[in-house]
C-alpha cells in the first residue's frame, strides 16, 4: 500500500483515453473507500471505473472495441482473474493491472504472483516506510482483526520495510509529530 499502484494506473489509462485510444476501467465491487465508480489514489487522482463483483462480471463488461483494460486492486478478484487476463490478452486487448503480490502477513496475495508470472511487463512499485524512510515493501496492519481483507488506507495500514515489519504487531504506536 501507498507506493502509487492505483495512481501509475490511472496514468496509465488516462494516456490512453488522451490518445481517443478505447479504455475501460474496472475496480472490484467491494471497494467503495473513495467512490463507487471511480478508482482513485491516496494522493486523490482519479478515473472512471466500472465496479463489477468477481473476475466473471468483469469479463462479460469488457466491449469488444476496448483496447486497454484497466483493473485496480486485482488482489480483491477472485483466482479467475488469471484466465480472464489470458482471455483478454489472448483477444489482443493491452492489459494494466495494479494490486498487491503480499498480504498484511507477507504472503503472496493470489491472483497476483500468479498473474505477474504471465505478464509481458512488471512494474513492482514500492512506498516509503512509515517508520524509517527506507523502501516500504510489506503493507503492516496497524489495527486489530484476523480477516484477510480489511479495507482501509493510513488508518489501517502503513507501508513498512523490511527492518521495521513486524506481522505480529497488533497496533502500530503513534508516530505523529506535535
């Protein structure tokens, strides 16, 4: 989280529909942190998008004129996501995915390792870390529940290192300056 997936996204795409080339956006469903119908950035940049509810919604929304496919958060589809993307790759259709490869444990976070092994091009984008600067690969969960997916953004998660991530930490202790 925080390393600017969902923004190089919308960059993106918006190059794209800039260029009048065809474009679709989607976002899954259940993401409704800063809109419904739009995937937007922490830094608050935006796009439309088309919230669909799992991989299978998603391949039937895709117009045959499209030509680049966007997809945000791709770990929250379901593990169908990896044959849709070889469907819609397979169609000819250029495919921009972001998403998390680990969960808030540091395990891999399906469908996305799985659909990075297929892909022509990875970007892998990391964020700073909340505790010490340095490069933030791990998401750390600084509240309290065993779900998987626990939606939220600064008051949930901090982007940490490798030196400062700890899985077994249950809150994080305020690091705000006064």
């Amino acid at each position: 989280m925080f390393s600017g997936k969902s923004e190089e996204l919308i960059r993106r795409v918006t190059r794209y529909h800039l260029a009048r080339v065809p474009t679709q956006t989607f976002k899954p469903a259940l993401d409704t942190r800063y809109a419904v119908s739009e995937v937007v950035s922490h830094s608050r940049l935006s796009t439309e998008a088309t919230p669909v509810k799992d991989s299978d919604e998603l391949l039937r929304a895709v117009e045959d004129r499209t030509v680049v496919v966007g997809i945000d958060e791709g770990q929250f589809f379901d593990d169908g996501l990896i044959q849709v993307a070889e469907i819609l790759a397979g169609a000819g259709k250029n495919l921009i995915i972001a998403g998390l490869d680990l969960d808030y444990l540091g395990r891999p976070f399906e469908p996305i390792p799985s659909l990075m092994l297929r892909a022509e091009y990875v970007t892998k984008a990391l964020a700073v870390c909340h505790r010490c600067g340095g490069p933030g690969l791990f998401t750390q969960r600084v509240v309290q529940s065993d779900e998987l997916v626990v939606l939220g953004a600064t008051d949930a998660y901090e982007a940490r290192c490798r030196r400062c991530y700890d899985p077994t930490e249950a809150s994080q202790i305020s690091l705000d300056v006064e």
